[in-house]
C-alpha cells in the first residue's frame, strides 16, 4: 500500500475523510454541498480543499476506500456496501447513505449474459467463464447456489465481453440501459448496494472524532432527507383554511400561524417537488394566496 499518510496532516483534531472518486465523485461533492461543506476538487490534485478547518479531505477510488479505513490511513470515508464486503475490511458502519451517481436509490450488481444465451440461471453457468470486478463476491454468489465457474477479474468495459471472452458478466447497474445497449440481458441480481458514511475502528472510539463524525452523519442524513423535497408556503383566509389542507397529502401536516390581520393565516409545509405542479392550482383554487415555492438543503428529523 502506498504510504498516503505522509502527505496528510497529522495535527490532533483533524479528521481525514475519503471522498470516492470516480462515478460517485460529483454526487457526494454536492450532497456535501447540500450539507453545508464546500468541497472544492482541483483535477491535478487528490487533496480537495474544504471549508472546514479540522477535516482533510482526498479522493481515493471507492473500491479501496475501505482498506485504507480499516488501515488508519483514513479516519472516515464514504463508499459502497458492495466494496466492503468485496475487499473484508472491519470498519465501523456510520449511516447507509442512499444515493448514487444518478438517483437516490441503491444500485444492483447484476448476472448478465447475451440476448442470444440460452442461459437462463445462474445453475446454467457451470464450467463457465464470468468477468466481473467483483470477483470474491461472485464466488461467493457461485459457492451459495452450488456452482463451480472461472470467475475472471476485469478490469473495464465489461459490458463487451460476452460471449467472445466470458459467457457471463456480473456488473453494476442503476437503470440497466447499457446493459441493454450492449445486447445484455439480465438473469438475476447477485447483491444490492447502496453509499455508507464508514470510520476506522480506533477513531471511532476517540470521543472528540466520534462526536465530529455524528455531527457530519446528522447534516449529511438531512440533505438526503431534504433531495426530492421543496418548501410551500402561502396565506390563506381563515375561511378558506379547511378547504386548502385538504388539498394537500394527508400525511402532510402543515405549520399554521396567524398574521397581523386576524382573518388570516400563514400556512408552510413540506412536499415531494413532483406533485408541486399539481398541488399548487388546486390550493389556489381552494383559496390560498401568496403561495411561494423554495428549494430546501436538509431535513433534519
């Protein structure tokens, strides 16, 4: 392993973080973002700057993201379940972070074979060649269905593999479309996965780190609370008060306060941005006025 912490500091008081780069690189910036950190990464360095005082921050693929955790090179650092288990480094879970490069769901690492394969489950592979980056786990996925395949590391484009080098692919996929632009069909799912927020052991045990760590997860959790989400607000005559929640999602309760004049009332909420456009004409047909829409950065429950 390269000796990465000569070049961090090693000041008490500062955590270092791992930042993944890569695929996931831009979504965990801005969730940082959203959280109230600015991470700023400069293309020629692997140290980005950030604007607080008492964490250093560097990018490390998240497919090693774990190890150097578990090492102690990283106090903390954020990658996928899939690569925990993958590399089996012991490392303390924080929060599972749902989101990913395109959405905020999980990502599936998937068993994929040609259109034209007559191969229909995993049990048919059997003598077979896979290619994966995701080797120990395959094997693991072949041992617990009982079968016995070449599991063959790839190191990119696995997609155009099949069938002239593997008869089989176990690759990570969100939508399935370049799988399915690539001829690729889909037979089963060998495990799900989604970010986790992960420290190093020994930190974790370090009161001052543990309670700088529970302070990121908490901003951190409220700005994934907060994706999807948009604030309402608008004034309503009292009169006209029952007709406008009514509107709104029955789960949704509204805050409610009065205004100077006595016949009127501020009416704020939280909802999915989605249904903004179709919620919105209705409240204003129920009798609310003033209705302003804003963004929201975090939703702390």
């Amino acid at each position: 392993m390269m000796n990465m912490e000569s070049t961090m500091t090693q000041k008490p008081g500062i955590l270092k973080l791992g930042i993944p780069k890569g695929s996931l690189e831009n979504a965990t910036v801005d969730l940082f973002r959203r959280a109230g950190f600015q991470i700023t990464v400069n293309d020629r360095s692997y140290f980005p700057a950030i604007d607080d005082p008492n964490i250093e921050c560097m990018l490390i693929r998240a497919q090693e993201m774990a190890r150097y955790v578990e090492d102690g090179v990283l106090d903390a650092g954020l990658t996928g379940q899939d690569w925990i288990a993958e590399s089996g480094a012991i490392v303390q879970p924080i929060a599972d972070l749902v989101y990913s490069k395109q959405s905020f769901g999980r990502v599936r690492w998937v068993l994929a074979v040609p259109e034209s394969s007559p191969v229909q489950s995993v049990r048919d592979l059997e003598g077979k060649i896979i290619a994966t980056e995701l080797v120990q786990t395959t094997n693991r996925y072949l041992a617990l269905n009982g079968v016995r395949a070449k599991v063959e590391f790839s190191w990119g484009a696995t997609e155009v593999k099949p069938p002239i080098l593997a008869d089989a692919i176990v690759e990570v996929t969100e939508t399935g479309s370049s799988l399915r632009a690539n001829n690729l069909r889909i037979i089963e799912t060998v495990i799900e996965s989604n970010t986790v927020f992960i420290a190093n052991v020994d930190s974790w045990k370090d009161e001052a780190k543990r309670n700088q760590l529970l302070d990121i997860k908490m901003l951190l959790e409220g700005a994934i609370n907060a994706m999807g989400k948009v604030g309402l607000m608008m004034n309503v005559e009292k009169q006209n008060l029952q007709a406008v929640v009514a509107v709104l999602p029955a789960l949704k309760k509204p805050t409610i306060s009065n205004l100077t004049d006595e016949n009127w009332l501020a009416l704020n909420t939280i909802l999915d941005e989605a249904t903004v456009r179709t919620i919105v004409p209705r409240l204003k047909a129920a009798g609310a006025s003033g209705i302003v829409e804003y963004p929201l950065n975090k939703i702390i429950m």
